[in-house]
C-alpha cells in the first residue's frame, strides 16, 4: 500500500523539477511583439532548395558565417519560402545577411514593406517555441490590430537564445 503513495509522490517531484528547470531555461518567456514603423532591412545571401541532410545547405551557412565574420555587427537572417515536414522533404530557404549592397555571387533581398511587426523571442534553444507558435502570435496580433502581413517572416539570429521574428505589412 505504500508503493503507489511514494512512486506518486516521487513523480511529484520529478514533475515539479522538470517545470522549474523549464521556467529557469526561459520555457515560460513571452513573445514581445512590436510595431515597427520602417522597411525590413536589405539582406544578401544566397537561396537553397533541396533536402535538409544535403551538404549545400551546410556549404551555403557556412558562407553565410564567412560572410557574417567579415561584416561585424551583420546578423544572420533566414526566410523559409517551403518548410520541410521531415528530413527527405523539400526545402527552400534564403541564407542572407543584413547588408545593403550583395557582392560576388550573393543575391539581394529588399523588401518594399515600410512596417513590420517584430517578434522577440528570448529562451534557452531547447525551450525555445517553435516557429508555428511564433507564427501564430504574430497572425493574432496582426489580427487583433486591424494589419495584414505579407506571408514573409523572417528569422534574424541574435545569438543562441534569442531570435527576432520579422513580419513585414501589407
């Protein structure tokens, strides 16, 4: 009879250290939301489509982060025009990083967009909300202020545990 007592009460406390850890690595974070009252920046990088496991997708960031160390301050952006749903599905992603002018066999991307909403996202990469709940807080707060958003959202890399969200208006 004190079996199910103890395995409830030691499932308690698992459960309640699993939270706190998950509070402490930013799981419980909010997305701040902002309306931005300019044009997204230009961006220049290249374009990949093809698998996720395909070694030119590696190649193309690598690039990108050659590219990112000669530019201090840039940041890496990423744009997925097709999302995969598993690892043999087909992708298609921009690589690009914030700089006006393209050079050598990157391409740019400008944006006629003068306003955005920009989503800040702060957490530990293993608690992080994914994109679809990203997504999703934008759509409602775009809906809930009267915006439509163009269907472009871009991810910008701020460091291992923060990533901006922008989603340019219509």
């Amino acid at each position: 009879m004190k079996k199910p007592g103890i395995i409830g009460v030691a499932v308690a406390i698992l459960f309640g250290v699993g939270y706190y850890l998950f509070n402490q690595l930013g799981g419980n974070n909010p997305i701040e939301i902002s309306l931005i009252e300019e044009n997204p920046e230009t961006l220049s990088g290249k374009t990949f489509r093809g698998t996720p496991q395909d070694k030119k997708l590696e190649q193309i960031f690598r690039a990108i982060e050659t590219q990112q160390s000669l530019h201090p301050g840039s940041k890496i952006h990423t744009i997925y025009f097709i999302e995969p749903a598993g690892k043999l599905d087909t992708m298609e992603v921009f690589v690009g990083l914030n700089l006006p002018f393209a050079s050598g066999d990157l391409e740019s991307k400008s944006f006629v967009e003068s306003r955005y909403l920009l989503a800040k996202v702060k957490a530990n990469k293993w608690v992080m909300p994914g994109p679809y709940k990203v997504k999703s807080e934008l759509e409602n707060y775009a809906q809930i202020k009267n915006l439509t958003l163009s269907g472009t959202f871009i991810d910008k890399i701020i460091g291992e545990s923060e990533v901006h969200v922008i989603a340019p208006i219509k």
